[in-house]
C-alpha cells in the first residue's frame, strides 16, 4: 500500500486567497504536480501518467478528508474531492510550521475535547513548573512543546 504526500510546497497570496504549487507524491514519488492561483477556482491538476493519476486517487479515497468531503457535498459527487484531501495535507503542514513558531517563546497545549486545531498559549518558559501550573487548571492537556522535543528548562 502507498503513501500519499507532497513535496516542492510553495504558498503565496492571490487576489481571492491562498495560492501554491506543490507535487504530489505516492511513496515519494512524484506522481503529479497540482496548483491553485489563488484567484477562485479549483486546483490544476497535471498528472504524470495515467497509471499514477489512477493510484493517487485510490490513496486519496482513503483520506479522511476524502470521506469529509463526500459527508458535506453528497450531491456533488466526487468532485473536487482530491482537491480537499491535497487541502488537508497542506493544512497539515501549515499547522505544524506555526505550532513550531509558537513553541519557540509560549507553552503551547491543547485539551482533548476542545475542537480540532483549537490550541491555547501559555506567555513563558517551557520549565517543569510552569507546565505543572498548566497541568493543574487543565488535567490532561497535552503540552504540545513536547510534541517536537524540547526540554524543559
């Protein structure tokens, strides 16, 4: 079974929102290249071969984007399903750049029933105390510092 991914990401602004350029990949290799100016519209789509345009999209039923997608548009098919699943692995990615951004000067958590993507800041050291004080008023947080690994102070 493949991997789906991407490499080559690069995000700009356009007049109606986010733009990128990014290659998909299955196991690493590239398989398509995919696009979006940024102007309204849907995504670019230049596949390499058919056979790859036919694997990437199995994977890509198995995202749980794909699923998401299907749940909220039921009338329109399978539309531009691919592209929410390429939106949810840029979103990823995203999100992982700014948690890491935040991580450098806050305790940054997160508590289990809070929505998806909801985190909260903590302005100081990421020590042993500070996190026991978080601990404390939220049990069961996941302090998201640890995530990627840094020390405690």
């Amino acid at each position: 079974m493949g991997r789906l991914g991407f490499r080559k990401l690069k995000t700009f602004m356009g007049r109606e929102g986010h733009g990128f350029n990014v290659e998909l990949t299955v196991d690493g290799k590239k398989v398509a290249s995919v696009s979006n100016s940024g102007n309204g519209g849907c995504h670019l789509w230049y596949w390499d071969t058919e056979a790859d345009k036919t694997e990437a999209k199995r994977l890509m039923r198995e995202h749980p984007a794909y699923a998401k997608y299907l749940k909220e548009f039921p009338t329109l098919g399978e539309g531009e399903a691919p592209d929410h699943v390429v939106d949810a692995l840029i979103d990823d990615v995203e999100s992982e750049k700014q948690l890491r951004r935040w991580c450098k000067t806050k305790i940054v958590f997160r508590v289990a029933d809070w929505p998806d993507g909801q985190y909260h800041t903590y302005k100081g050291m990421f020590n042993a105390a500070n996190v026991a004080a978080i601990m404390q008023r939220y049990p069961g947080a996941e302090i998201i510092n640890a995530r990627f690994g840094q020390p405690t102070e």
